[in-house]
C-alpha cells in the first residue's frame, strides 16, 4: 500500500498536510488528558455515584404520569413521546418488601435529568444543574441509590426531565452491588473488544514508528490511529464508564472529540490506500472536517451551542466524506486501479456500511449500545487490510525474486556474450547451445516430469556451460586449426574451471554446477573430467552434451564446412551409447526428422532471430579463413573486439555496415587511415586488418547513406578495393565427425 508518492512531503500541499497530521495528533492528545482525569481525579463532586453491589429487575407496575395527559401502569423500560424537550414526567411504583440493609438500586440516565425519591425524600440526583461544569446535555450514566430495611413497601419516585429522547430504562436491585451484574454482564464483550481494539492500535502504531518503516508507515499508522480513536470512543460511550472513570461526565468530552474525529482518520487512512490518487480532495475534507470539530468544541466550552446539538454537522461532514468514498472507488474500479488494494477496498465498504448502521442508530434507537456496528466494522477493515499486506508482501516477494531471477539472467547472458567473443571460431554457439538444449529439454518433458521453470534453467545453463573457456590462453581458444595433445589437455580443463568460477556464486541456477562441469562426460565413460558414465552424468550434463555437439557439427569451422542434416542425424546415431544417451539421442533424432529443430546457422555461420547471418560471424570467418592460410593479420585481438561490440548492437536490433577495404595508400603509414576517419562519424570504426587492409565498421549507416561514404573513402585513396562483409560463401571443405566445440 506503500507509494512512492509519499517521499514528496513539501509539495504543494505539504503545508495542508502537516497541519492536518498535527491537529489529529493534539486531539488525540487532548482527549487522552481528559481521559486520564476522567479516571483518576478524585474530586467527583456530584458525579453519578457508582453504589454499593443478586440482581432484581424491578420493572412492573410502574404508575406513569405524564406532564400532560392521563397517567397509566406501564412495564420498564418504557418509551414516551416528548412534545418538548425540558418536560418533566413522574413514575412511582411501591417497593418490594424483601428489602434489607445494604441493598442497591440502579437505574440508567439516558442524557437525562433525573431525580430519584424514597418516601418522598431525594435520594439520589443526576443532572445538567449539579455536575459542575456540564452543559444542557448530561451524558447517559446509571444511577445507583442505597436502600435498606426500613425502605419496604415504601414509595419510589423518579422524576425524568426528557431532553433528547423519552425513554425510561429498566431498574435493577439486589444486595450490595450486585445490582451491576447484569449491566455488567450484558457490556462486558463490547468493552472488551474495545480494550482489544485499543491494544491493537497502540500496538499497530508503535511497532511502526520504532522499526521506522517508512514503506508501510502511511496507510499502518492510520489505521492504528483509527483504531484508537474508534476504540476510546467505545470506551467513553460503554455503560460501564462509571467503572472506568471517577468522573464519568468528563467521558462525555472526549467521547465528541474521538466521534468527530474518526471521519478524519478515515480519510488519512483512505487516501494512502488509494495511493493518493484524489490527495486534494482528501486533503480538503480532512481540513473541513478537522474545522468542524474545533468549532463545535469552541461552541460547547464558551456555552453557546453543546456539542450534541451541533454533532449533526460533523455526521453529516461524515456522510458526504462516504459518498465521495464510494465514488472515488468506482472510478477506480472504472480505471483497473482497484486490484492494489482489492482487499481493503472490500474493507472500507464493510466499514463504511457499518459506520452508517451506527449512524443511523444514533438518530433512530433510544436504547442503542454505542461502538458495536462501528467495531464489527472496524474489524472487517483491519482483517481484510492485514490479508492486503499478506497479498501485497508476497507479490513484493515474487517481484524481487523475479527481477533477481532477471538479474541473473542477464548475467548469465552477459557471461555468455563475453565467451563467445573470446572464442572466435564459435560466435554465437553459447546462445545456440541454450536454444537446442532447451528444445529437446521441452521434447523430453513429458517422459522425465520437466516443468516450464526446468525447460527455461535448461536454456539458461547451456548459455554458460563454456563459461570455463575465460580462462584459457587465447593461443590456445583462438588457434587456428586442430590443437595438439597439449594444447587439447589445456582446452578440456575449461569444464573445471568454469566449474570453479560458478561454485563461489552464492545464487545459481539449480542444476548449472553439473552442467558446466559434467558436460564433456561420455556415455561411455571416456569422458572428461571424471570420467562418469550412464546415468551417473547428470541429466542435464547429457542434454547439453547433445546441444553442445550438434551446434559444433552444423557449424563452420576453419578445416571444413558444417555438416548436413543428413550427416549429423547419422553421426548422432552413431555416437549414440558411447559418446551420446541413447534415449535422449532419440528424441533429438526424431525432432531433426520431423523438422522441428530450427539450426540457428546458415552456411554454418550464425543467424540472428530474423534468420540472418550476423555481420559479428562473418567478419569472424574472414578473420579465421585468413589466419589459417597464414596471411598476417596485424592485430587479431582488435578485430575480435570489434567482432563482440558488434555482436553486443547486434542483439539490440542495431548494427554495422563493415567493410575490408585495401589500398596501397594503407601498406607503409597510417596516413590512409586517417584520411577514411575522416569521412567517419565518431562512432564509426576504423581498424587495422592487414599490412595494406582496414576494416570499416559504420554504425547503423546502410544503404544509400553508407555508399555516399565509400565513395568519399574511394575519392581520398589511391587504388581502394572495397570488400562488403557480408555471409561467407567459400568456406573450404573438410572431413566430418562428431564434436564439441572445443574439439577443434
């Protein structure tokens, strides 16, 4: 849920946010001060005293009478029309005569007045004119009045003054204080789940802030300040404040502050969710909500207006706020936006949806237990944004290990790119070795289990089986002609040493140590380095082995020309069980045979993805053909050089026009030389080939624009012939057999 979107703190509307980040915070604050002395200052005052504690209801037979109209026997609790707030109406009933010392009775206050008489002495008091400091509004709390022996059979009255609702509520007695246990019980699990919810959030917020995660730290520590907030606000509101609070009236405060806040937090966390794609206006409704709650708190404290009287403004900031939600989501759905945060999306529904239920509530139930819509809502947004950071962990995961898988490689192609233009005779042979093995790898699949990931690491070992060959003597890699017996022995330690390379790799691909190491073993145990044989050479040393061969046979090397179809398929088979698997053998046979192995050669030089050969192979060729006929070449490693950098443009889909250009103006100084860099560009090419020879490599110049430059060449120079390199064609003839590359 984290954006990057976040490191620009001080834009445009950095001043907005700060603001907004540190209002929540000093209310936050504020209302946790007001906690704290709503539960520990002693000085309670006339504050709804708690009582002393078998619970009776004491419901029946009450005798109603009305400030207006005639009185009737209702039940508890019992609700009334209020034609007026501030009306004052009266029940009596006549105590039970099982009374005896100690006893308590409780009744509950639902923001009302009210007056509690036992034989026509007050007894107990709870109202706006005795709480010090409190507005019109008093905050609904239980009522709780002694009784003893002398009270049976005597008269109860309560006189209610309705501000909000008319509703009377139900009336408990029993010895001590057990006249609490159903009100106890019965608020026992909203308040629990609100300490929970309080845990969590404090929990949530301060392992973000110590492990200093700025990734996830946005849309987190949001909703753990919502969770918070939600949770003090069930808090405040539970029916068992009393139990909480020394001075429950204070709870009433910060239970306004919290409620005006959560629409607030709701947008903060939102907005991180929606990864600030409608940041203005979030922005602009947590100013507008954040103004609201400060203005109502300024009303209520100068005596103007209470805050239940203006707490519609703030539900109704709230309701606009969901509507916006709802929008914002469906253009995202609109957009394809929505799958980053799916899961909480469905989260902040369930949310919203219930934040309604709540809100609606409020205005339409007398007797509603305040939070529990809110927290069954609050709990689907934090279980379905805890499986959001699941689902967004684990594709984070998946994205690193594939750009690692990536990373590798392209190290591994890189490597292979470095190899083959060490290794002139065999340009582009690592890339064929991967193609062929992976094609038989995809023929073999069915019979030996290969999954898609097998047939793909086939591919990418056969990329730097030679890897080894890095560390032989260009004497030896770039001869021209056969080796000799020692040069041969150099040549075969090129499988332990590309094995040894690989081995101080902490990642590798699974299988790659074998099938550097192993894929010059025979069949027939005659192989090298270890001599292995059958199976005990690793399936994917076999399979490379095969490749490995086949790419040697269908391409040219300087003693002869590759071989035909015809000739490898017989050579293959003939090979098969000493130097080849034979079941592997097999199944490569049947793919030449039924067409379906594509030689990435032409003539036995190499083709690019389009089916041409590469300039980069036959510039290589020349070079080899003209070493072996014992011409002097000035500087082969220069032209091999070339060869790999034009191999590397080559791979982008760019290139060179390369030409062999002879003039005696070149044999005895370098001043023909000059003369054709400068008709060059600096990102042309000019090398010295031979005594009286250059090559001219132009960089993506073809066609006309590359004429235009030969003929200003061929203006400057005395006698030149121009040579276009291009796909060899007079290769000489040679014997045919079956070979690895290095097997020169």
């Amino acid at each position: 849920m984290a954006d990057n979107s976040r490191i620009v703190k001080n834009g445009k509307y950095g001043i907005y946010e700060d603001a907004v980040r540190i209002s929540v915070v000093f209310v936050i604050l504020i209302s946790l001060v007001i906690m704290a002395i709503a539960m520990f200052d002693k000085n309670t005052g006339a504050e709804a005293p708690l009582g002393e504690y078998d619970s009776y209801p004491f419901n029946h037979g009450w005798f109603f009478e009305p400030e207006i109209g005639a009185p009737v026997t209702v039940n508890l609790p019992y609700e009334y029309d209020v034609n007026e707030s501030g009306r004052t109406v009266t029940v009596t009933n006549e105590l039970p005569s099982d009374l005896s010392d100690g006893m308590n009775l409780v009744m509950r206050a639902a923001m009302e007045d009210v007056e509690i008489y036992v034989n026509g002495r007050l007894r107990a008091e709870y109202s706006s004119d005795t709480v010090k400091g409190m507005g019109y509004y008093v905050p609904s709390a239980y009522v709780a009045i002694p009784l003893n022996a002398e009270d049976s059979n005597g008269e109860i009255r309560m006189e209610i003054t309705a501000k909000r609702s008319g509703i009377i509520n139900e009336v408990y007695y029993g010895p001590g204080e057990d006249a609490w246990n159903d009100v106890v019980i019965s608020s026992i699990p909203v308040a629990v789940i609100a300490v929970v919810m309080l845990i969590l959030g404090l929990f949530l917020v301060f392992s973000i802030i110590l492990s200093r995660t700025t990734s996830v730290m946005g849309a987190s520590i949001y909703l753990g300040l919502l969770m918070i907030d939600v949770a003090l606000w069930m808090i405040a509101e539970s029916r068992l404040r009393q139990f909480f609070f020394r001075r429950p009236s204070l709870s009433g405060i910060f239970s306004y502050l919290t409620v005006e806040l959560i629409s607030v937090l709701a947008c903060l966390f939102f907005d991180e969710v929606q990864h600030r794609q409608y940041h203005r206006i979030y922005i602009a409704d947590e100013c507008v909500g954040l103004l609201i709650l400060f203005v109502n708190a300024v009303l209520n404290f100068t005596g103007v207006c209470d805050f239940f009287k203006s707490l519609p403004a703030s539900h109704l900031w709230s309701a606009v706020c969901a509507v916006e939600l709802i929008i914002f989501l469906v253009l995202d759905i609109k957009e394809h936006r929505i799958g980053t945060y799916i899961h909480t999306a469905i989260g902040m529904l369930g949310f919203m949806a219930m934040s309604i239920v709540e809100l609606v509530l409020f205005y339409v139930s007398r007797n509603h237990v305040f939070g529990a819509f809110m927290c069954i809502g609050l709990i689907i947004l934090m279980l379905m944004t805890v499986i959001q950071t699941i689902n967004d962990v684990s594709l984070d995961i998946d994205r690193r290990e594939k750009a690692r898988s990536q990373m590798t490689i392209k190290t591994i192609e890189t490597i292979a790119g470095a190899i083959d233009a060490r290794d002139e005779y065999t340009g582009g042979h690592s890339e064929r070795v991967g193609f062929y093995a992976e094609r038989l790898a995809r023929e073999m699949a069915a019979d030996y289990d290969l999954t898609e990931e097998d047939i793909l690491r086939v591919h990418y070992i056969g990329l730097v089986h030679d890897i080894g060959k890095i560390g032989v003597a260009d004497s030896v890699l770039n001869k021209a002609g056969r080796l000799n017996d020692e040069e041969f022995a150099l040549m075969k330690r090129h499988s332990e040493i590309g094995y040894e390379i690989m081995s101080a790799m902490e990642d590798t691909i699974d299988g790659m140590l074998d099938g550097i190491r192993y894929h010059h073993e025979r069949f027939d145990g005659k192989g090298y380095p270890d001599g292995l044989s059958d199976t005990d050479i690793p399936l994917i040393a076999r399979i490379l082995a095969l490749a490995d061969s086949y790419d040697a046979m269908t391409s040219n090397r300087v003693y002869r020309k590759r071989l035909t179809d015809e000739e490898v398929k017989n050579e293959l088979l003939r090979c098969s069980g000493t130097q080849f698997d034979p079941a592997l053998t097999g199944l490569f046979v049947n793919l030449i045979e039924r067409g379906e192995l594509n030689v990435r050669t032409a003539d036995g030089g190499s083709l690019d993805e389009n089916g041409q050969v590469y300039v980069s192979a036959s510039l290589e060729s020349r070079l080899q053909k003209d070493l072996l006929e014992g011409k002097r070449i000035r500087n082969p490693e220069h032209i091999r050089m070339l060869c790999y950098m034009i191999k590397l443009m080559e791979k982008k889909g760019e290139g060179y026009s390369v030409y062999l250009i002879r003039d005696r103006e070149l044999e005895e100084s370098g001043k023909g030389i000059e003369l054709i860099r400068e008709c060059c560009s600096p990102h042309d090419l000019c090398i010295r080939y031979g005594d009286d020879s250059v090559v001219l490599a132009l960089y993506n110049i073809f066609g006309d624009d590359a004429d235009r430059i030969l003929s200003s060449v061929s203006q400057r120079l005395i006698c030149p012939r121009i040579d276009h390199i291009k796909a060899d064609e007079n290769e000489p003839d040679g014997d045919n057999a079956a070979a690895s590359d290095d097997q020169t």
